[in-house]
C-alpha cells in the first residue's frame, strides 16, 4: 500500500528546505569560485553557524539527547553549527589561496597592465588546431619567458572577482599555454586536455582576437 506523507508533515519538510538564492551564470570550462565569492559563502555560512548557536539542542538524557544510550542504541550529535563554521573557515581559506597566488604572479604590476589580456593587448591573428588555437601576437609582447609571466599573472586577477572575463581564453580550467618568440613577433599555443572544451577554447580566442582589432583600429 503506498504511504501517503499527511499534509503537515509535507509543509514542515518544506519550510526546512533552503531558500533557492541567485548564482552566477557558469561559463563552460570555469576555474570555480572566484576570491570574492568565497568570502560571500564565508559569510553566510558564519551567519549561519550564529543563527544554529541561538537554537542549541536542550534535551536531556531522559528525552531523548543524542550521544546517550537508548533502547540498547547508540546515538552521535552532529554539530550542524560547527559545520558551518568549518565550512566558513574552508572558504576563507580558498580565498587566501587566490590572494596569495595573485601577489605572487603580479607583484606590484599596475593594475592597468593586469587588467587586460596579453592576447587581446598584442594579439594579430590566429588559427585553430586539433586541440586548442595558436595566436600571432606583436613583438611588442616581448620574450617568451615575460609573455608568460604576464599570462600566469592575468590568470591569477581573473580569479579575484568576477570581472566580465567569462569569454576569455585564458580563463579556461586544464589549458597548457607554450610562447616562442623570435625578433619578427610571438606566437603562442593554447591547448586543452577535455575535446569537450576545445571548441569553447576556440570560441574565446576568436572573441580576444576580434576585441584586439578593435583596440589597435582604435589606436
């Protein structure tokens, strides 16, 4: 006989159901939560270990409290307020992570450097290739070695907080970047691992490239 849930009980079961809130929309290919974000969750989470500390569990051994035998059974309390917490100190944790690897890609680079893509301030043309894209960038991009580093840094201020960088190539989770340069101009190989992502990889760099022509026809 199918068991029908009395209508109280349903709505006590919603009423426990999180609120659904808003998220950023999440591009193909993301590298996850940026710096910011999770201080937010941070927060919330705090929020929320303060709310479940004002409701602390009260009952006593004879009324059924947990870590106490009953009917030759065991219960374990399960803290909800202190996993809150935990999770609160892991997102501020990952924050700092991202803080730290941006300070060192970037140093004191000014932020009008950091800001915009190496790809999109030098780039010229590009082709596409069996796993990603190469791209043809001005030898004003400089040596392979200071390319890169200026990559690595871009990568490192895209994940401070979200900056409308969404269709950017270099924001790509799992890609291999590889600059040869030589006194004529750079090149540099984008490639990644999942085939699922390289068409996206590829939609990027074509979205990079034409933002470069519209910033060298402007200059």
């Amino acid at each position: 006989m199918k068991m029908r849930v009395p209508a109280l009980t349903a709505l006590a079961l919603a009423a426990c159901s999180p609120a659904p809130s808003p998220q950023r929309p999440v591009h193909p290919g993301s590298r996850g939560l940026h710096a910011d974000e999770h201080l937010d969750a941070a927060r919330e989470h705090e929020r929320r270990a303060q709310e479940l500390a004002r409701w602390p569990e009260t009952r006593t051994a004879g009324s059924g409290a947990f870590d106490a035998p009953q009917g030759g059974l065991w219960y374990r309390r399960w803290d909800t307020a202190d996993e809150e917490a935990k999770l609160a100190a892991s997102h501020r944790g990952a924050a700092a992570d991202l803080h730290a690897q941006y300070e060192e890609a970037c140093g004191s680079e000014p932020a009008e450097k950091i800001s915009i893509s190496p790809l999109q301030r030098y780039g010229i043309g590009g082709t596409n290739i069996d796993d990603g894209v190469l791209i043809f960038l001005r030898a004003e991009a400089g040596r392979p070695d200071a390319l890169l580093k200026d990559i690595r840094c871009h990568r490192a201020w895209m994940m401070l907080s979200e900056s409308g960088m969404g269709d950017c190539p270099l924001d790509l989770t799992g890609i291999n970047v590889v600059a040869h340069g030589d006194t004529n101009g750079v090149s540099v190989s984008i490639t990644v691992k999942d085939p699922k992502l390289v068409p996206e990889l590829q939609r990027r760099a074509a979205h990079d490239l034409e933002a470069a022509s519209h910033q060298h026809a402007e200059h």
